[in-house]
C-alpha cells in the first residue's frame, strides 16, 4: 500500500510534517472537516499543502518523516524547493526511486467534498 510523506505550512508560518495512506482524508482532517487531525493542526491551522512524496508502505515513510524533523530550518526549505534530491539531505538507505516527489495540488483541492474531474 503506498504512503504519502506531506508538509504543511501552518499559521505563524510554522512547518508540520506527517505521513497517510490516504492524502484527501488527512488533508480534510488537519483542517477540521472531519474528525482528527494532528494536536498541532488544531492550534496552528494547515495555510498550504508545500510537498508529497509517494513512498511503498507505512516502514519507507516513517523513516523518510523522521529524518526530514532532523533537518534543521534551512535544509527542509532548500529540500521543499527540489523535493527530487531528497537522497542529498536525507541519510536514508534506499534506492532514490523509493521517495517519489508527486504533483502538489493546492490544499484547497483536497477540501472539496468531491474530487474535481479533469475538464476536456
């Protein structure tokens, strides 16, 4: 089952960093449309969706959320701005295919009661 590794910018232009199966559901759930959600994003509300990475399963993203926290303030900006090079910040034994950067929608996106369907 793949993994989702997200950061969120919260309110005070604070970082929030998590991991899900399921994107759309924690997305509406950090921002109070369904319950749950992180203790943090109840007090620093979610501002933007910044990056995703799609990782195999829950071992591969727990490892990933971990040492980007390690990061200090400028690595995680700098990695946030080319998400592909994650492997030059992160001492992660994997293979650089295993953290794959997927497109970022806007936080906006995922809120919807509905997935928005393409347009022809």
């Amino acid at each position: 089952m793949a993994y989702y590794i997200y950061v969120l910018r919260c309110k005070g232009d604070t970082l929030y960093t998590g991991i899900t199966p399921d994107l759309r559901r924690r997305m509406r759930q950090h921002c109070g449309q369904l319950a749950g959600g992180a203790k943090y994003t109840h007090s620093h509300k979610p501002e933007a969706l910044l990056r995703v990475w799609e990782t195999v399963d829950h071992t591969a993203a727990a490892r990933f959320e971990c040492a980007f926290k390690q990061l200090t303030r400028t690595q995680k900006e700098q990695l946030l701005q080319i998400p592909e090079q994650w492997d030059a910040f992160l001492s992660l034994d994997a293979e650089p295919a295993a953290y794959a950067p997927i497109e970022t929608l806007p936080l906006a996106d995922y809120l919807r009661k509905s997935t928005p369907k393409k347009s022809d």
